[in-house]
C-alpha cells in the first residue's frame, strides 16, 4: 500500500507511535510518505520504503499566525495524487484531521478514493480539542474521517462523552518494540552516575504542565529523606523545566538529580533505571511508561486516564490517587526495601509490556487500512456509476 503518515515530529507519544508504525510499515513492504513540518524526532535510521516530506509555511506579513493548517492540506493535496496514496493516517486530530478533510474535498474524485484515518491520541480530546475554541472543528472533523481508532478504552470513551458523534471508534493499544526496549548491560553508565550502587528513579516527558514533575521531584525528595540512597534521571524537556530545576534547589536535592535533555536513546537509560515515575495529571495511555516497563522497570503512576489499564497495581509497580505524592514515596520505598518484592515488579513489568508487542499492533492496524481502503474504494466506484 502507499501510505501517508502525518504527525507532530516532537518528542511527544502520538510522534513516536506514528514514527514506529510508519518504520514498522515499511519494513513489511508499504511505501510510507511521513508528512510533518520537522522530520519526526524517532525516523532517524535511512529505511528503504521510507520518504519524508517537509511541511514549510509560507510567511506574509499579515499572517500573524501562519496557516499550517492550509499548508499541510496542500500538501496533503500533492501527496495523494501524485504518490497515489491509498491511505492517510493522521495522528493527533488538530489540525491533521481538518486538513485532511480539506484535502480530501480539493480533490474532489481522485480525493474520494483515499482513505482517511484519524487516530486520536490524547491531549486532543481531552483538554485542547474539547475546549470550546476547537470543539466545532474537532467535531466535525472526526465525524468526517472514514475511520477513527482511539490508543485507549479510556480515550475511546472521553470522545464518545465530550463529542457528538455515532463514528465507531476503534481502539488500537500502543505498542512497544520489545526488542529495542529491553534491558541492556549498560553497568558503566549505572557506575559513573551510581558510583554508590544507589536506586536509580527515571522521569521521561515533555515537560508540560500535565506531566506534573514536580510531583516526581517531591517523591524524590521524600526517597532520599527515607534514607533510600538514590539519583532521580530527569529525560526530556519543556515549558516545566525551569520550576523543576528551582524546586530542586528548593528542596536541596540538586546533587542528587541529574537533568539529561532530551535523548534518542532512551533504552539505555531505563536499562539502569530501578523505577519509573508516571505522575501525570492526565495520560490516555502512558506510552512512556510502557517503554519502561518493557526495559523491565516497575512504574509507580497516578490513576487517571488509560493509566491503570496498563500499569497494574500491586504487580507492575503501584497507581496511586492523583497528587498524593506521599503514597508514591510510601510505595517506592517499601519497593526498594523490599528486594523480593521489586524483583517481582520488574519480571511483571517487562511480561505485561510483551502484551503490547509492536508486530501485533501493525498487523491491526493494516488490517484496518485495508478494509477502510476497500469501503472507500468500493463507495466512490459506485458514485460514478
Ligand atoms: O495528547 C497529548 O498530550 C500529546 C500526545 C503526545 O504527542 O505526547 O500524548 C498522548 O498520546 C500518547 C501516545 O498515544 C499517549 O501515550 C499519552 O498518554 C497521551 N498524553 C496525554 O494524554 C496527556
């Protein structure tokens, strides 16, 4: 098949999972066109089915807010006719599902034989889409995709309560490549930031808001309070970072904590973690906690979102009430004095990630494209009848 792949090329999960679907595609043959206004952060190895298309806006003087938007539909536009796609997939529903709308109607025939599948991811339904700035067009652009698939029951639901729409939504888990994420013999790495042996507590993100890290540095904090010897790995970066880094002072945990920035290799670094903190504000899924968990790292989350369908209590580490940063360091330090106990927690950890094995979640969703693609095929033909 010839499919387009839209998404934001950030750090964030709905790039990471759009990249390792498009990678994974074309590894199986598909010719896979990326479409982003940045090559997406993960598509950074040369594949051969693989081609990337940069989205670049035009500045104009009036344009205070450039219309990436538009843009992209033109481009969108190009893609489909001339790279003959048969599917569109677009990941996160703003604007990508608009544009491809967008682009769909231009092409007016042509436009009717391509399948568009929106795939929602998060933040796009629950908080920015849902506002009341957004809604109409999020709406509607959902209810005109030809298929829509949601990365949790959760996110499946929050759409079918915050939007009006009857489109059935299908929900396909993200994945994890098992065989990447997994854990690695990296003990001189572990020795020149644990020169001690110390616990090793991993964050990963993007730094917004959402991802309260300074919940992560409060439990932190409370670890090395407890007498736990540990270093807090703080991977990522964002609008928090500053707050983070004053908190740390604020708290006098600073030589403890090691900020990394963002990092390509982030299985290195859960290789030598010994917990993974997760205390979102708001998570449909949790993908970064799935990659943790499947470098064999327990996670300690909050509850909210598709969080406790993935890291189950008491046996892949511990969901706590959102905010209660007490229960989070009660938990991670009964864990760390508890060896039998934590062991435990990291053979359950990697066994559930293997539920979300990366080849069996392409599969599901090529056997979408293909269904869609042949409902939308058969609909036009019969349009031109
Ligand atoms: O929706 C967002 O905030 C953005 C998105 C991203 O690009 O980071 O994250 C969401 O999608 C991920 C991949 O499907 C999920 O693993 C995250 O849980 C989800 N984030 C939120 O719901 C906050």
């Amino acid at each position: 098949m010839n499919i387009g792949i839209v998404c934001y090329p950030t750090y964030g999960g709905s790039g990471v999972v759009a990249t390792e679907l498009g990678i994974g595609l074309a590894q199986k043959g598909h010719q896979v066109h990326f479409l982003s206004y940045a090559r997406p952060q993960r598509l950074n190895t040369f594949e051969a089915n693989i081609n990337f298309h940069e989205v670049s806006v035009n500045v104009y003087p009036l344009f205070e807010y450039p219309p990436y938007d538009l843009a992209l539909a033109s481009h969108m536009v190009d893609l489909i006719k001339y790279q003959k796609l048969d599917v569109l997939h677009v990941h996160y529903a703003i604007p990508h599902a608009t544009s491809a709308y967008l682009a769909k109607k231009i092409l007016g025939e042509e436009g009717k034989r391509v399948a568009v599948i929106t795939t929602l991811h998060g933040t796009d339904i629950t908080i920015v889409g849902s506002d009341p700035s957004y809604l109409p067009v999020v709406e509607f652009s959902i209810n005109k995709s030809d298929s829509v698939t949601a990365v949790s029951d959760y996110l499946r639901d929050e759409t079918y309560a915050k939007f009006k729409t009857t489109k059935e939504i299908h929900v396909i888990p993200n994945f994890v490549d098992v065989n990447r994420f997994k854990r690695i013999d990296r003990s001189h790495f572990k020795k020149a930031i644990c020169p001690d042996g110390e616990f090793v507590v991993t964050h990963v993100s993007n730094f917004r808001k959402v991802k309260r890290v300074s919940d992560t540095v409060e439990v932190f904090s409370r670890i090395l309070k407890a007498g736990i010897p540990a270093k807090l790995l703080l991977v990522g970066d964002g609008p928090e970072r500053v707050n983070v880094e004053t908190m740390c002072r604020t708290l006098g945990v600073c030589e403890h904590v090691r900020m990394l920035g963002k990092q390509e290799k982030v299985e290195e670094i859960l290789s030598i973690s010994d917990l993974f903190l997760m205390p979102s504000g708001s998570e449909t899924f949790g993908l970064a906690a799935l990659e943790a968990m499947s470098c064999s790292v327990p996670v300690i989350s909050s509850d909210v979102g598709g969080l406790p369908m993935l890291n189950i209590d008491g046996e892949t580490g511990f969901v706590c009430a959102l905010g209660d940063t007490d229960t989070m360091a009660e938990k991670a330090i009964e864990m760390f004095r508890n060896k039998e106990m934590h062991e435990t927690m990291t053979l359950n950890a990697r066994k559930r990630a293997e539920d979300f094995e990366l080849s069996r979640v392409i599969e599901q969703y090529e056997q979408l494209y293909v269904e869609v693609m042949e409902s939308v095929q058969a609909a036009a033909a019969q349009d031109q009848d």
